[in-house]
C-alpha cells in the first residue's frame, strides 16, 4: 500500500489532501512533530507490505531543519518541504540538508498535488540509493541517532549531550524496562576506563544526565532508580 507522511499541525488541512490522496489510491499519515514524522517513515521502510511515496513537512508549522539529515539518511522517499514564506538562505540550507524539494504552496489544492507528482517523478537518485539497517531510536518524544552523535531531540527540542552522556543515553534506550547494574553500566559505557569508585562514577553521571532529560516532555522522568539492584528506563506507554 502507498502512503505518504505530512508532518504538520493543521489537522483541517491534512484532512483535505488526506481525502483527496486517497482518492488515488495514497493514504495518508500525519506526523506532529519531526521526531514523530522520522518514527513513522522508519516503520514503514521497514514494512514488507507498505511502500512511502513521499513526506512532505510543512514548514510554516514545524522546526524541520535540525532534524532533516536525521529524516534524509532514514528514508529513501523524497522530501518535500511546502512553506508560505519562501525564503532563499532557508531553501539553499534545506537542500543542504537532505531536502529534494523546497518551494511555496499556492491556494488551489490540485495544483499542489500535482506539483508533487512532477517533484517525486524527478527525484530518482534517492530511490536507487542503498541504505544500511536504521539505527535510530525513538521512545516517548526521544530522537536519538548514533550516527549524529552527540546531540538528541526531545519533542523536536535539540539538547546537547557529552559523549559519555549520550552513550549512557543509549544503552539505557537499548534496554528498555530491563534494570541494569551499576558495573554492568559501566563497563558498557566506559569500557577499558578504570575508577576508584565506580559505584560515584555512575551514579554522578546519571545524574547529569537526568537534569538534562527529565521533565522536558512533561513527564515525571527518565531512568528509574531500583534500589539495591541499579538503574532502569521505564518502558511508558507511547501516545
């Protein structure tokens, strides 16, 4: 099945194109954010059944650039980026950054439909291109991207990590809802370091981390303390 991804905020708008796409045999998902939208495209790269056609972001609603290579190196579909504003410095750095279209939307809804069909049917290269397996993690607003270390998103808010801050990060991603110890977190982390006291090493570092994480999407926290065991990320139920 074909399906294409706006990311957007306008749900009357995305209603609109949603009917008339379908009208042609594309369904449409909508996406609220960029992490949302970079979710969704991996899930149905990964698809045996499903095929993605295009994304298109709005830019008039969304904070697109920040993520955009993330987005271009997770997908093979063509990238789309509409705005009302059109701006020339904004189109050379989306292009830059993994766009294969930038331009303005007019008022008429075909015309824009139509635009792009002529987009996607001279976009080529991105089909062709071979892919390696995705590494990017997603969970509960979190966009973390190995290889665009060290920063993360969270609800599309860009938040810079250190290295040791980012691979603790990822390890806990990694294993959701599975209560790792304090040795166990630092041989994975540090690796071949050596420390006085481990027990202080790991625990200062969490808590770094944690005044960098927690709260940001409204919820009570990341990384769980078990006491008497070691640390743990709650698995939560995503929305």
């Amino acid at each position: 099945m074909q399906h294409y991804i706006s990311i957007e905020k306008n749900i009357e708008v995305f209603e609109l194109y949603k009917d008339m796409w379908s009208k042609l045999g594309i369904y449409g998902i909508r996406a609220n954010s960029m992490t949302e939208g970079i979710k969704k495209a991996i899930e149905i790269e990964k698809s045996k059944f499903d095929c993605l056609l295009f994304i298109d972001i709005v830019a008039d609603d969304v904070d697109y650039m920040a993520q955009l290579k993330i987005l271009s190196h997770e997908t093979n579909a063509p990238i789309l980026i509409a705005t009302s504003n059109y701006n020339e410095d904004e189109h050379h750095k989306a292009l830059i950054n993994g766009a294969d279209f930038y331009g303005a939307y007019c008022d008429a809804p075909e015309q824009n439909i139509n635009a792009v069909f002529a987009s996607i049917s001279s976009i080529e290269r991105r089909a062709k291109k071979k892919k390696t397996p995705s590494k990017v993690i997603t969970y509960n607003g979190i966009l973390l991207a190995p290889q665009y270390r060290n920063n993360i998103f969270i609800n599309d808010v860009e938040i810079e990590l250190t290295k040791t801050e980012f691979d603790l990060l990822h390890y806990f991603m990694k294993n959701r809802g599975i209560t790792l110890t304090v040795e166990q977190i630092y041989n994975r982390v540090w690796k071949n370091e050596r420390a006085e006291s481990i027990d202080t090493v790991v625990k200062s570092a969490i808590g770094r981390l944690r005044k960098k994480i927690n709260g940001t999407n409204g919820e009570p926290g990341f990384i769980e303390n078990i006491w008497g065991v070691g640390f743990r990320f709650p698995v939560k139920h995503e929305s």
